[in-house]
C-alpha cells in the first residue's frame, strides 16, 4: 500500500480520536437541555400559549405587511379581490340566459310523482325523465290519446318499465315471465328489495321495479248477461248495504282510492244501493278493466271494478242489493277481487264510513 494512503489512514483516525468526545459531550448536552425544556413546558403547559398564539399572530401580520408589496406587482398593481377565477360551472349558469335547469344525475330510487305543467305532453316528460313514453302511459292507465290536464300528478318510474306489486306465491322468475322481463334484470335493479338477499324471496304487497318489462297482454272480458232486469223508479236510501261477501285485501289510502274485497269464488257483486246505471263496461282498457259506476241520484256515486261478468247495461236502473256482476280479475289486478269506490260529489271517500 502507498505510504501516502497510510499517511491519510492514520491522520483520518486520529482525528476522529480527537472530535469523538466533544461531540459526545455536545449531544449529551443537548438531550439533557431538551429533556429539561420539555419538563418545564409539560409542567407549565399552557401557560405560553397566549404569548405563542400572539407571536404568531404579529409574524403572520408582518408577512403579509412585507409580501403585499410583492403580489400587488406580480398581479399587474390590481386588487387581488378584483379578479374573478374563471369557472366552468359560473360560465355554465350565466353566460345563457336560457340555460335549462339542470336535472340531477343521482339515480332514482323509487317512482315519483311530477305535476304536470302548461304544455306538457307525454313525449317531452318521458324525454325530461329519460324513460319511454309507453313507461308513462302503462303506469298510469292512460292512452297516447288521453289529454293531460295541467296540475294533475302523474306517476314517473326511475327506469323504462313496469312495477308490479307482488302477490301470493309470486317469484321474481314468475313475474319476469308474467311481464316479458328478465329474472336477472329484476335481481340487479338496485333499489329493489329481498326478504331473503340469497334466495331473493319477496313480501307480498311490495311493489317492484321490472327495466324493460311489459304489462301482459289481457284481452276484456265482454260477458254481458243482461240477468237483473231493469228495477223502474228508484230513490236511494243514503245507505250502503255490502257489495259482495269476501275478505277486506287493501283498505282506503291516498293511492288507492277504494276497498278492496277478496274472494277466490267469484260471488256475485250486489249494488250498494238504488241509482241508474252510468257506466257498464270496459271503455277505455285501463286498469279498473271491466266495471259499474252508479249514480244514486243523491250526490253519491259507487264503483265496481275487476269484474268477469256484468249483468246489467247503461242507463238501466237496478235496487239496492241487486245483483250487477260477478267479481273478476280484469285490468289491473292479481287476483280475484272487487275494487270498490264511494264518490261524494266526485271526491272518493272511505268506504268503510258508509258500507253497513
């Protein structure tokens, strides 16, 4: 080895000899006045807190003092609160004045009721809603005809569809096939729900959203049997007697708007009391489907809805528990049943009130 290297070698070494212990010493020194600091300051915590907190305040004041100078010249001598960011969302809003309201994007979880305004046809609320005009038509009974009337309410599914409320023993796989839909597609709607998430059993009563689903086809039922004969002169007594012999399945609620009465023997529909018959039929292939409107002449009207049969025609008067129809499952239904309606000058009132 060069004897310059070992030269270099040794001096290295003796100088680290040298600096080794008063850098020791220093350290120590300088952990034991750390350690000694800490103490102190846990001991006397708080009180330097409002010194500290005013200091701090002055250097920041100080700062802004010293810097104001330097950003009012890069900003071209201009008030910095006089310049506006640009902002796509500002320009978005503003620079039209006839910039449509947008529609949040969130997804729709469940149907919704809109009011419909001056103008409105079904195209232009399917087309604000981004779902089919059939979506639209199906669930609310109406026709591509039908006039929409502004202030009336119209109920809007978050997707192209139907909904279905679940009856007895129904499955995803039965109402799929019922309603020309996919299992699958039911199962992966997001906000429907499962009694069992593994099985995907569900309650009845509960109502679904089927994407892409439509109603079945059901042909109106069209026997009309002119059975009861027409009953001449009639008063009404302002008493309702019980249309027809059954279980109570749905009561009277803001969206439904009558009784329902429950039987799988189909009996016989009774008129609840005497009026001249208004309407005996199916007119307009909606979701009453075949059915009885009374007017009892008293300010009072009763409908009868769901039928398979109906007994009687237009214009002919019949008794108070006399026989007009037979219960069904026409139109909107899942199961045999008489939908039944109390009307007090238009207005539907609980039947529960007036049925003896």
């Amino acid at each position: 080895m060069p004897r310059i290297i070992l030269d270099l070698r040794d001096f290295c070494r003796g100088w680290w000899e040298f600096v080794r212990e008063p850098t020791r010493r220093a350290f120590s020194g300088f952990e034991e006045a750390k350690s000694t600091l800490a103490e102190s300051l846990y001991k006397q915590r708080g009180k330097f807190a409002r010194p500290f907190v005013h200091s701090g305040m002055v250097a920041l004041a100080a700062s802004g003092v010293i810097l104001a100078p330097v950003i009012s010249e890069e900003l071209g001598r201009r008030e910095p609160w006089q310049i506006h960011a640009p902002s796509s969302v500002l320009s978005a809003a503003t620079e039209n004045p006839e910039t449509a309201t947008l529609v949040s994007d969130k997804p729709r979880d469940k149907i919704l009721k809109y009011t419909i305004a001056e103008g409105d046809t079904v195209a232009n609320i399917a087309e604000k809603f981004g779902i089919s005009q059939d979506t639209i038509l199906w669930q609310n009974d109406i026709t591509a005809k039908t006039k929409l009337k502004p202030g009336a309410t119209l109920d809007i599914l978050p997707v192209t569809g139907v909904s279905h409320k679940v009856g007895k023993g129904e499955t995803i796989y039965s109402i799929a096939k019922k309603l020309s839909a996919e299992p699958q597609a039911i199962v992966d709607f997001p906000f429907n729900t499962f009694v069992n998430d593994e099985t995907f059993a569900l309650a009845v009563g509960q109502v679904l959203v089927v994407p892409d689903g439509t109603p079945p086809k059901e042909a109106p039922v069209s026997v009309f049997v002119r059975r009861t004969p027409d009953a001449g002169t009639v008063t009404a007594s302002g008493d309702f007697v019980w249309p027809a012999s059954g279980n109570i399945s749905q009561g009277f609620v803001w969206y439904h708007k009558g009784l329902d009465i429950a039987n799988k023997s189909a009996p016989a529909i009774l008129a609840a009391d005497s009026g001249t018959v208004v309407i005996a039929g199916w007119p307009d292939n909606a979701g009453y489907g075949n059915r009885i409107v009374i007017d009892h002449g008293n300010g009072y009207q009763t409908l009868y809805a769901h039928l398979s049969q109906i007994y009687v025609t237009i214009g002919q008067t019949v008794s108070r528990g006399a026989s007009i129809g037979k219960m069904g499952s026409t139109g909107r239904s899942t199961g045999t049943h008489l939908h039944i309606e109390i009307r007090q000058n238009g207005v539907a009132v609980n039947p529960l009130q007036f049925l003896r």
